[in-house]
C-alpha cells in the first residue's frame, strides 16, 4: 500500500493543476453566460481537496496507524461526493471525483489491510 499512496497522492498533486485550471474556465463560462452554474467553483473546492489528500497521501504512506487512512478517506471522500453532486456543465469534473473516489475507497482498503496485520 506505500506504492500506492506515493502513486496516488503524486497523481493527485499533479492533477489538482488540471483540475484548476478547468475549473477556472468553467466558472468563466458560468459567469459569461450568466447560466447560474456552480460546476467551476466546485471544481476548485474538488481540486484543493485533491491537492490535500495528495499531500497527505505522501507524508503518511509509511505510517502503521488508521489516522492517515481515516484523513484520506475524508479528503478524497468529501471531494468525489462534491464532484458527483454539482458537475453540472463541467462535465469533466465527474471523471476527477471518480478518481477521488477511488482513493477514497483504496484508504478503506489500506486501513482494513493494516487492521489484520
């Protein structure tokens, strides 16, 4: 599960700049078009929980307790439940809170994992 938590929170780091800067043209959008839409501030909040939970991913993957699992599963949670919840017009923000829930699940699994050992 090291290997995982490197890749992963790597990945996150890196795709919180993605997820920004589509979220930073998807709130232009909804401001140009005065759609009423809320996708491209969501993204930003989806972003920073990614870029969190990639930060935090890193610093504990070498830690035998539940708390980083349990913060991991918070951040990427609370992001993939923002993420399906308000896409709207960014249609793109369904895949990133895919990835989150991904992570989400994976620090399940890493935390019932270490529980056994």
């Amino acid at each position: 599960m090291k290997t995982w938590k490197l890749v992963s929170g790597i990945l996150s780091m890196i795709l919180f700049v993605l997820v920004a800067v589509q979220s930073c043209a998807a709130g232009m959008v909804n401001a140009l078009e005065n759609n009423g839409g809320s996708s491209g501030s969501i993204g930003i909040f989806v972003g920073i929980l990614m870029l969190a939970g990639g930060i935090v991913s890193v610093a504990t993957r070498k830690s035998k307790g539940k708390g980083g699992n349990i913060a991991l599963f918070i951040l990427f949670g609370l992001a993939a439940l923002m993420g399906f919840a308000g896409y709207g017009n960014y249609s793109d923000l369904v895949i990133w809170a895919f990835w989150c829930l991904i992570n989400a699940i994976l620090a399940i699994v890493a935390m019932i994992k270490n529980k056994k050992v």
